[in-house]
C-alpha cells in the first residue's frame, strides 16, 4: 500500500508534526543531529527519525518518531516519544483551504484538500485516543492537534488522493475516516490483586474506582486479569457494561478461586469460543500439578474484530509462585495447547503473570521460537519493573529485577508500542501491586 508524500514529510519533520512549547509549534528540524532508520517488519515496515538536541522551553530534548506501514493497509501508525522519558507536547496539524472538505467527530479528524488543478486532490486521515490529546484546534488554515504533556502520543494515519484506485472521492475518503476501520488490537494484562485481600489502604474498596479510570484512559479491545475474584468481575462489568467477560474459578471450574479472566469489548469484538484448563497432567478437570503450590489455569478466547472480520486468540494465565518444575510445565502445556487449539494458524496472544524475572530460563520455550516477547519487539518499550510489593518493591528502570509480567504473540505484523502503566490513577498510586502491561499489535 501506497503512503503519499505528506506522510514522509511528516516523519521527517519539516511537515505537519512538531513538538509544541505551549504557544507556537517547534520545529524538528532545529536539533542538533538527526538520524533516520529504515527495515522491515512481518507484513510491512518501519521509519523511524530520531532527532537529538531540539531546543524546547529552555531545555534539549531527544525525540524519536516512528511510522509503521502494512503492505494490506492504508492506515500507517505514527508513534513519536521523548527518548529520555520527559513529557513534552507534541502537535499533529494538517493545512487546509478555503475549497477543502473537513470532517471530525470523536477521535478523528479528516481533510480533502484540492491542490492546483480541480482533477487534482488529496486527503489526510487521522485517528487518535481522545484522553491524550487537547481539544481539535482550527484557525489559520490549519486543524491542529495538541497532545497532553507525555512522553510518548502516537496516532493512525491515513492517506488518498484523486490518483488512487478507490477512496478517491471526498466522500468515500472521509466515511473511511469516520469509520476508522483499523486492523490493531490493543491489549492489557493486569494481576488485580485479589479481591478480598487485607491491604489496608490499598484495599479492593480503595482502589476500585482507580481500575476503572486506567481502562477509561488506555481503553483496550481485550484485557486479561490474573486473581480476580467474582466481585472485582460484577464490579467492572457493572460499571463499563461494553466489557463482556468468561472465565471460571480455578478451585472447582465454576466459582471458587481466583480467576483468569478475559474482557473483550463487545462493540468491536464478538466471542466465537473460549475454555479454561488447568496447567497439570489433568488439564481437563480441577488439579495441582508438578508440586505447585496452588491450581493454576488458563483461560483462552477466540475472538472475531467485528470491523475487519479477522479473528485471533488469546490466552490468559498465571504461573506458580513456588515451584520452578510448575512454571516450566506449565508453560510447555501452554504452548502445546496453543498449537492444538489453533489449527487454522490465527494470530495468537499469551500474556499474564509468569512468577519469574525476565531472563529465566523458563521463557526460552517462548522467547524468539514460539512466540516474540511484546516488551521485547516493540518500537516503543520501557524496561520498567512489574512487581511493585505496593511501593516496596520498585526497581529503577532498565534493570529487569521485577519484571514478572508478559505479552507474548505470533501471527501479528508488528508490535508498534508496549507501556508497563505506573500512573497514578484517582489518587492511587498503585492500583495493584502489580502494573498493568499493555501493547498495539498490528495484523
């Protein structure tokens, strides 16, 4: 698939994205030294522009932006970020004139613009999570979109014009906009901490409400909950009803225990299967095995994207804390069923709560043979810690300590962004004592 020029001079920084210091755009193309990449993904590939030294209030900043193109798409992803973790603004605009057609709604906006001659035209998609970004501005002939003060933004662009096979009207352009028929699947997986837990302050009550406003800001497609009990499911469910959920308690297959359970957004997604197995010698019926300490399951779904018409599984699961010879078991059953239950090849997720450090031999079964870590392949990625121990366990970036938490996946073209969430959400500066971790997968 074609991406016209306007995206180019948007990766490359003398266009329409700039960082923005709050009055006035600034340009990329003042930093000291800049740099572009090129290579190649499973489906597409990737530019990425990193510019180093841009004076900005007062200060230099790195910045590095990436755009990831599939060869069956016309929506690109355009990710830019701070390299050294500063918030700053950025700003997505596009020019347009008196004659242009202009559309926007809730997280997107389009232009149709007509260049010299009548016969020729051009149009610029772009679609955009809401909560990161200011309000759509418009004057001077340009819409421009400020985002929040943040490390990293990123945004889905599309392109056509009058030289184009379809989508070559306004009409048909802009509906394709509005529709935002976009082939990625973002995703969280979160140990919520049982329920019932006696954590004081950081109490199921007194976090609750923190829970729901990081699913409100990241919104997923699919989410995967180790521990949850029935009331921490009744409560989400209850209170964002476009999430459905399945999943059953690990001690009797129906509801005692704790549970892996899978949310999906039923707006955008329908369920097609799912089941639970237990990671033992007997995974069809409630059992230990391998001297773990508890019953450990998992829990898988197959899902159809009710826009594209793709399906794909996922599988939710929490390893044993204890034994070394369950985690490892436990695993291979995991990648065994994979296989199994997924005779068509779709494009498979596994996350969860794995109970070892990044680096354990454990996940050499996964790691670069099976599946890819998310972490791992992702363009944009931290290295922060995911066992927090409630503020007592938190390890400095970089080092990996208390990484226990993973997406992997296999099927899917690229991995444009993996974020460990350590924000602070209704006053509660762990809403677990784990971060959630979340990914874009791209089909």
């Amino acid at each position: 698939m074609k991406i016209i020029a306007i995206i180019a001079s948007i990766l490359l920084g003398i266009g329409d994205f700039q960082l923005w210091d709050g009055t006035k755009e600034v340009e990329l193309t003042s930093a000291q030294e800049q740099k572009t990449f090129e290579g190649k993904t499973r489906k597409g590939k990737y530019t990425e522009t990193i510019a180093i030294g841009v004076p900005y209030n007062g200060d230099f900043v790195n910045i590095s932006i990436r755009l990831d193109e599939r060869n069956d798409s016309r929506w690109a992803r355009l990710t830019a970020k701070e390299l050294n973790g500063k918030k700053v603004q950025f700003c997505l605009s596009a020019d347009y004139k008196d004659n242009s057609v202009l559309d926007q709604g809730t997280g997107y906006f389009g232009v149709w613009n007509y260049l010299s001659k009548p016969e020729n035209a051009e149009g610029l998609g772009i679609r955009f999570r809401p909560n990161e970004f200011l309000p759509l501005e418009a004057g001077d002939s340009k819409l421009r979109l400020i985002s929040k003060p943040a490390g990293s933004v990123s945004a889905k662009i599309a392109t056509g014009s009058t030289a184009e096979a379809f989508l070559n009207t306004p009409e048909e352009f802009l509906a394709y906009v509005r529709d935002g028929k976009v082939d990625e699947l973002q995703l969280v997986s979160f140990n919520i901490r049982y329920g019932t837990a006696n954590d004081g302050t950081n109490s199921w009550q007194y976090r609750k409400e923190a829970t729901l406003a990081m699913l409100d800001e990241v919104n997923p497609g699919v989410f995967g909950l180790q521990e949850a009990l029935p009331l921490q499911v009744s409560y989400i469910e209850n209170n964002r009803p476009k999430y459905r959920s399945v999943g059953v308690g690990r001690d009797d297959g129906k509801d005692e225990g704790e549970r892996m359970q899978v949310f999906y957004d039923k707006t955008r997604y329908k369920l097609k299967k799912w089941g639970t197995y237990w990671l033992s010698p007997t995974p069809n019926v409630p059992s230990k095995g391998w001297n773990a300490a508890c019953y450990r399951t998992a829990t898988w779904v197959l899902l159809k994207d009710k826009s594209s018409g793709k399906y794909f599984y996922y599988v939710d699961t929490h390893l044993d804390h204890v034994s070394h010879e369950a985690r490892v078991n436990g695993l291979n059953l995991i990648v065994d069923k994979i296989d199994e239950i997924n005779p068509e090849g779709y494009p498979m997720v596994l996350s969860g709560d794995f109970n070892v450090w990044k680096g354990d031999p454990c996940l050499s079964t996964l790691d670069g043979k099976q599946m890819l870590s998310a972490r791992e392949s992702a363009g944009l990625t931290d290295e922060e810690g995911t066992f927090n121990g409630w503020g007592l366990e938190r390890d400095e970036p970089g080092d990996g300590g208390k990484i226990i938490d993973f997406i992997y996946y296999k099927g899917f073209s690229v991995c444009p962004e993996f974020h460990t969430i350590t924000k602070t959400y209704e006053g509660k500066p762990y809403i677990s004592d784990h971060y959630p971790i979340t990914a874009v997968l791209m089909y």
